[in-house]
C-alpha cells in the first residue's frame, strides 16, 4: 500500500536542520539522514511504500485550505498529516475533520515515545487532537530557553546561575534582581535603550506564566477553566509586569528593538529563544549559557518549560481515511513515533541541541532537566484569543497602561463563550465521526 503524508519544512519561509520534517535524500546531515531512514525503515517493515507532499511556503492559511478543500470534497488525499498544532490542527480539528487519535487503532498514546503527561492535559472532553511526540524533530525544537552572557556576568561577579538552579533558588525574583544589576547607560546620555548595556531582552510571556507552574487556561478532567479569575495568577501577572517594565527589560518584539544586534553585540545578559534557535548561536564570539524559565518561589517543585504550538507538530489523521486504511494509518503513525523516539530524538537532542547548541556541559544537563517538564499553554494551541489577547495586551502591547482584573471582567463573557463553544464543539463531533 502507499502510505501519504501531508507535510512542510518550513514555518512561514523559515527553516533549519532541526525544522524539517521529511527527507528526500540523505544528505550528510544526522537529522535529516535520520528522517530518510525512518521511512525506509517504515517501508520495509510494513510493505508499504511512504508518499510526502511537502508544502514549500511554509503557509499556514494555504495548507488549511488545501487540506479543507481535500477533506470537504471526500478525497482520502492523505493518509496522515503532520502540522501544528495552533493553526492547522486547531482548525481542522474543530471542524470535525480529524480523527481524535485516542480513538485510532494502532495508536499507543500510553508507549513513553507519547509525550504522556503533555498528552492527558490536552484531551477535551474524550478526544485528544494535540498530541506531542518524537515523531518529527519539531517537538524538542519547540522549547523556549532563558540564555544568558556569561562573560558579562563574569565581569559584573554575578551569582553561578547553574547552581542557583540545581539548588532550586532560581526564581523570577532573582533573575530579574540579576538583571538590574547589569544594566549600564553605555554612552552616558541619562536613558536607557538597546544601545546600552540592557539587563533582558524577552520573547516569551507565555512561557514566564508557565515556567512559574501556572496558566491562562486549565483542563480539569477534560473541561476548560479560564485562571484570570484565579488570585495566584494575578498577583504574579502584577509582579511579572513589574519586572517587564523596569530599566534595561524589553521585549523583543518592540518596533524599536533591532534583536539581531543585540544578540550579535552579546549586549544583554539574558535573552529567550527557543531550542530552535540554539544553533544560530554557535558563531557568537562571547560565551552563554543556557537556563530554564525561573520558578514562581524556591517552594515550587523543579522547573517548567513551555513547548510553542506553532512550532510542535502533531499527526492527524482526517476523516476521509477508513476501514483498513485508518487501522494502517494508526499503526504507521504510532510505529513513526516509536522509531522517532529512539532516534530522531538522540539526533536532535543530543547531537544538535545539546552537543551543538551549547557550549558547556552545564547548559547541556540544563537541557535535560528543562526537557523533564514540558508543558503547553492551552490557550495559545486553541486560539483563544479572547483570553490570549487579554493577557498579551496586559504583558506586551499595554505594557503598563491597563489593568488585566478589570479588562478580563469586560471580556469575561466572550472568554467564557469561546471556551463552551469549544467544548461543545469537540462533544458533537466525537458523536458525529465516532457514532
């Protein structure tokens, strides 16, 4: 049989080694040679002969309506495809177009290459669509980082960060104490900006929320909680805030900030990439390392990071597939992340992220233990954003000109609506493909 995978190398025109989810040809390259040989180990095993259509734009709105028209239409176009989750699993899924893959034979959502604990946080009501795997290398590329300039904490006499981590004292506290601490009006004009010598530079609010063991929305038992009426969120949100707004701490994605040079100019003691990004740092001429995101207090247990659901992709089998054809599609798919789990991940892992990426091997084990504790922000892989563009307004675009309580109180009916309209979504289409 053929066996056909709908899929892309490239996230809106970008892409790299660790991006990249089908090979062509063996290439040189460990994880692109590690995806030829997955699907001629697949082949021979199964008897089947593996087909791609791999889009090159890197376009989410074109794949979604390429593969709405395909379903629609009742083609069996593809047998699985492999996207994101924010974008293309979200849409698809709450159109009914998806199998809930708890409920494919063949898969084997409790083998450890599923990415168990990500996984049973992600089921609504019965159905699980976002699942997390080895399956393609995205999943350990997806995981946001705090780096810091080791030389520039060396000439200030900084605290060792690696052991404020292994000793658990690693909060938001005290990152952004350090991070004053190396603030410096270089050309001594009286203010601060990316010219001097800046204290952060953050591109990840989500993951802050979420490395501190909280978040904007909660699955209990496979139904959604908004938190912004929860006390211990805010009164974080308030102090992170706080934190965003001092001297010498920007966000990357302001208008004003020009990130490349910062980074090149290793004019910032801490900056917030994700693992993706880790090989593009190897020909910087100052030394850094690499850090979890900070814990909320030295009470909470270990550390936290957060997995970007634009960048994590998950399989998806449509509902155009059936009989025979889903029982191959089940068993493929599991049998891809199985094989993924035992070697796309020692490629990407230990062989570009850890070995590559890093410079030291304190950061390296910081890599593991981050990569212990992944978790994903549901509201982010469900575009909500009723509830995202609350809190990204509070943290980002409002910085300082709003307060969240009252904004979430204005919205609190439209939040609330989105978050039912999903979960009844989700309940009808579990009868309507499951009978």
């Amino acid at each position: 049989a053929e066996f056909r995978v709908y899929t892309s190398n490239y996230i809106n025109g970008w892409t790299n080694n660790t991006l990249i989810n089908h090979a062509d040809e063996e290439n040189g390259e460990i994880v692109n040679d590690t995806l030829f040989a997955r699907d001629r180990f697949i082949e021979e095993t199964f008897n089947v002969t593996m087909k791609y259509e791999v889009d090159e734009t890197g376009s989410t709105p074109t794949q979604i309506k390429l593969l709405t028209n395909s379903i629609l239409a009742g083609d069996r176009g593809y047998d699985m495809i492999l996207l994101d989750h924010a974008e293309v699993c979200k849409n698809l899924s709450i159109q009914g177009m998806l199998y809930p893959l708890n409920y494919v034979d063949g898969i084997n959502l409790d083998a450890g290459y599923w990415m168990k604990h990500l996984n049973d946080k992600c089921r609504i009501g019965e159905s699980l669509y976002f699942a997390s795997c080895a399956i393609s290398p995205r999943y350990y590329s997806s995981v946001y980082v705090v780096m810091f300039n080791r030389d520039m904490a060396r000439s200030l006499d900084l605290e060792d960060m690696y052991d404020l981590v292994e000793t658990g004292k690693w909060t938001y506290d005290k990152m952004f104490s350090l991070a004053r601490l190396a603030v410096h009006d270089l050309n001594g004009d009286g203010k601060m900006d990316t010219t001097d010598q800046i204290g952060c530079m953050y591109g990840s609010q989500e993951g802050y929320l979420l490395g501190a063991g909280l978040g904007l929305l909660e699955n209990r038992g496979g139904k959604l909680y908004c938190m912004l009426e929860d006390s211990k969120v805010i009164d974080y949100l308030h102090k992170l805030v706080d934190c965003f707004q001092y001297d010498g701490v920007y966000c990357e994605n302001r208008s004003d900030i020009d990130y490349d040079s910062v980074i090149k100019n290793g004019t910032t003691l801490f900056f917030n990439p994700m693992t993706a990004d880790l090989t593009d740092f190897r020909d910087l001429t100052y030394d850094y390392g690499i850090l979890p995101f900070p814990k909320l207090n030295e009470e909470q247990d270990g550390y936290i990071g957060f997995s970007q659901p634009w960048v994590n992709v998950t399989p998806m089998i449509p509902i155009t597939v059936s009989g025979d054809a889903l029982s191959m599609a089940g068993t493929l798919t599991d049998a891809m992340a199985a094989y993924g789990y035992d070697y796309i991940r020692p490629a990407v892992f230990d062989n570009v992220i850890c070995l590559k990426g890093t410079r030291d091997e304190q950061s390296a084990r910081i890599i593991d233990l981050i990569f212990e504790n992944v978790q994903l922000e549901l509201a982010s892989d469900l575009r909500l954003t009723a509830l995202t563009n609350v809190f990204f307004d509070y943290v980002a675009n409002k910085l300082g000109k709003q307060d969240i309580v009252s904004t979430y109180a204005a919205q609190k009916s439209k939040i609330d609506a989105a978050i039912q309209n999903i979960m009844d979504t989700y309940a009808q289409n579990e009868l309507e493909i499951l009978g």
